[in-house]
C-alpha cells in the first residue's frame, strides 16, 4: 500500500526493511505494529544517546566534590566533548559513502559506550577530560548518522514528525539518564559512588544497543538500491563489496565533492549561522542540575523538575514537528521559518522569568516546575521541526549524512565555549566560590551567582537566533528546487 493512501501511511517510514545482515534480504523483516524493526532500533540508539549526553551534567556537584572542581572546570569537560564532536562530526559523512549507516552507528556507539565506562572509573579529573574526548568522537559518528537515517525514512511532508518523534524518544532516554544519575549520586552501591555505577551500568547498556544496531537494522539506501536495481534480489553483501572496493583516492573524491557541493548551499549557510548562536542557551543548560542543588533541592526534588524540562521539551519537539510540517502545507516556502522564529524568541521571557524573577528558594518548587514545563514545550522546535527537514530538502539523497554532519561540526564547536564561559563569568564576574558551597544545604550566593552566568549565555542568543532564521524567506525556495533538479537527474541517469 502506497505511503500517501491514508494519515497513518503517511507516519510510518517509508523504507521498506529489510532481515537482518546473516539472513537473506529476498525475506521481509518483522514489524511490530505497522513499524519496522530497523526503525525501533534506531530511536532506542537515540534513547541512549541522550542518555549519555545527559549523564555528566547530572552528576555535575558530586564530580566538582569528587575532584575538587569549580563551574569553570566543569564547564571545560563539556566543552572538550563537544569541542572534539564538532572538529570530528564530518568524519561521519565520509564513513557513511563507504560503508552502510548501521555499521558506521554501531561503530560510534561502541566508542561513546567505552568511553563512558571509563569516566566513571577514573580517578583524576585529566583522565575524565580525556575520555570526555573520546565521547564526543563517538557522539560525531552517530548522531548525524541517525539523523540522515530518519530523513530517509520518512516524506517530505511528514518529516518534521519523524525528527520529532526521534527527540521525543531521545528526551526519554536523556530524563532516564539524567534522574538515573541524579537519584544514584546520592548513594553508595559496594562502596563505589553511585554516579560512578550510573556511568557503568550506562554503558553496558549503550554496548547491547551498538550490537542490536550491528546486527538487525537495515539502512534505507540499501533496501531502495537492492528494489530499484534487482527488484529485491540483490545480494546485500554484494552491494557492500562493491563499494569497499572503490579505492582511497576516489573515496576522498567524492568527499571532497559531497563537502563542496553542502556548503554552498546557501540555506546551509544561514541555519548554521543561527545554529552557532542559537545552540549556546542550551550548552549552558548543563549548569541546570548544579543550579538547583545550590539552591538548596535535594537530588530527587532536582531530577523531578529537570524531567518535566525535558518533558516539555520532548513534546515540543514532537508537537511542533507536527505542527511545522502542517504549516508547510499551507506556507510551503516559509511555514518551517516562522514556526523557527516563534521558538527562539520564545527562550527570551522563558530565560528572563526562569532565572532572574523567580525566587531561588526551595518554596519556589510549583513555580520552577511550571515554567520549566511550558519553556520546554516552547523553545524545542527549531532542531526536529525546522533545521532537519530544511537540511534533508535542500540536498540530493546521498549528501545528506554529508549537510548534517557539516552542521554538527560547525554548531558543536562554536557552542562548547558556552559552558566554560558560563563558569568563567559565574567565578570571576559574579564571585561564585566554590568553598562556600555546603554539600548538602548548597548555597544561596552561588546560586544567584551562577542564574546570572546561565542569564547572560541565554536570553541574547536567543534573540539573535530568531533574528539570523530571516534570510530563509529568501533561500530557502531556490535551494530547494536546485536540489530536486539534482536528485531527478541522477535518478534519470541510474
């Protein structure tokens, strides 16, 4: 049955699946209801994955006891990752024109997955700084993998909801991880430290999820390839062999022509630039958790009010996938845009009434929950229900892993200042000091010290995030029909 016979079609993924790698590929692969088993893999992967990113941050007091580490050091940790995720993000985009996604994601959770077991065994804060390093290397494999993965999985007019739906099931990894974390911090298990057992038991998970991967999900190319060529009766292994076989001079080619051909996408060009600055507000989120702990909430009274964040922010991925995909029927030239600019602005009242009107007192609980809930539901649009589909848009099929990566490299490491710099600003601007903090009443100065350092990296970025989606009014149609000029020639030509 053709995807656009009905609402319901038009969800479910387009890519026919496939068996897993050991059986033949002429059988059908198990569906569970209506959706295939590749593509419930693929969002349990990015379960894990937000899981990962969300571990550190959560833990973030009891490192800063553990190692003697002020805001500024933590802040370092996050930048380091995300730092190495954006130099090594195009890295992904290579892989994925010489071997098939489900390799490259597996590849990439394997390393994310060892280097946080080995974060939580070290016993010296360099030695977390350098697998925080190896992190990020294996978070730049996977995540423009998987978002390439969904934008080939779904239709244009239905894709917003795919990311969507993507985010949603990742903010459920990441407020599993993160109250995970937070809740194990507080307690001992054999005598280790619990966030040093959360990181552990995170891992092993992150392994089991890398060898599904591996093992049972089948890249959406690979099936279109096996059905357009032989109508379904090509050998996978083959099309694999095929293209090993390409020599090192033409795979470099052909990079290098992929990375050309991206970045003179002029709607590229402007998303990025809003991505630097508009990917700030949330790296200086990670100081969230060690805010509240200051302020003097207890672990679970904390992991309570950052879930219904990330609740928030799961539904309003989804809700406002939906809801830009609807606009785009309507506005197809600017629907995505102005629901872009409705979210970003949206950060600057949410920022302003968050971190500088409400009292920081632990009576403030209703209130922070609250806002904290109608913020997430708000300012989550961007990435799911504009910046992925535009990307998937404006791009022939085969450059897409190529356009997300690229925008991962550029927006990962121009925002990994925003953590160090919210604890440069929070200790040299604001007077926070660490020696103050009492480690289980907090402290009432250095949280009002370290609100100011996460205002400052917040509400400006927001608004000049808005205010940099303008020139897309004017890009957007051209790139878009350039790059389906594109994809009906080179489908003229196979």
């Amino acid at each position: 049955m053709g995807l656009r016979t009905s609402k319901f079609h038009r969800l479910v993924p387009r890519s026919k699946p496939l068996l897993p790698r050991h059986l033949d590929t002429t059988m059908k692969t198990r569906k569970f209801f209506g959706i295939s088993l590749s593509i419930i893999i693929i969002n349990l992967a990015a379960i894990m994955e937000r899981a990962d990113e969300n571990l550190l941050p959560s833990v973030y007091k009891e490192v800063s006891e553990a190692f003697n580490a002020g805001p500024s050091d933590l802040g370092y940790l996050t930048f380091i990752r995300n730092f190495v995720q954006g130099l090594s993000s195009p890295l992904a985009g290579i892989l994925v024109i010489n071997h098939d996604r489900p390799t490259v994601l597996a590849m990439g959770t394997m390393c994310w997955a060892l280097s946080t077991a080995a974060v939580g065994a070290s016993q010296q804060f360099m030695q977390v700084a350098f697998w925080r390093a190896v992190n990020g290397f294996g978070l730049a494999i996977v995540i423009p993998a998987l978002q390439s993965f969904i934008a080939d999985s779904y239709l244009d007019d239905v894709r917003g909801a795919g990311f969507g739906f993507l985010n949603l099931v990742g903010t459920l990894g990441g407020i599993g991880g993160g109250v995970l974390a937070t809740i194990m911090a507080g307690h001992e298990f054999w005598g280790i430290p619990g966030w040093r057992c959360a990181f552990v038991m995170m891992a092993a998970l992150s392994a089991l999820i890398g060898f599904l991967v591996f093992m049972f999900v089948v890249d959406p190319r690979r099936t279109s390839s096996i059905d357009r060529d032989t109508g379904g009766n090509t050998d996978r292994n083959d099309l694999i062999h095929k293209g090993n076989s390409s020599s090192a001079s033409s795979l470099w080619l052909e990079s290098w022509t992929a990375m050309k051909s991206v970045m003179r996408v002029q709607t590229f060009q402007v998303i990025v630039l809003q991505g630097v600055v508009g990917s700030l507000p949330w790296t200086a989120m990670v100081f969230f958790t060690m805010w509240f702990e200051l302020i003097g909430f207890d672990h679970y009274s904390t992991a309570a009010l950052l879930s219904l964040f990330a609740a928030g922010c799961a539904l309003g991925s989804f809700f406002g996938g939906v809801i830009a995909d609807r606009m785009s029927l309507i506005y197809p030239h600017s629907g995505r845009i102005m629901c872009a600019q409705f979210s970003a602005s949206m950060g600057i009242p949410f920022s302003l009434f968050l971190l500088r009107v409400i009292p920081q007192s632990v009576s403030s609980y209703s209130i922070f929950a609250t806002t904290l809930m109608l913020m997430g539901l708000t300012i989550s649009w961007n990435a799911t229900a504009v910046n992925g589909p535009m990307f998937a848009e404006v791009v022939p099929v085969k450059h897409r892993t190529m356009i997300y990566a690229f925008d991962r490299a550029f927006e990962g490491s121009f925002s990994s200042v925003a953590a160090p710099i919210v604890g440069i600003v929070t200790e040299k601007i604001y007077g926070y000091n660490k020696k103050s903090v009492d480690p289980v009443l907090g402290s009432a100065p250095e949280a009002l010290a370290l609100s100011k350092g996460l205002f400052s990296m917040m509400a400006v970025p927001f608004g000049l995030c808005c205010l940099f989606y303008t020139p897309l009014y004017w890009v957007f149609r051209r790139d878009r029909e350039n790059a389906r000029t594109a994809s009906s020639k080179e489908q003229e030509m196979m």
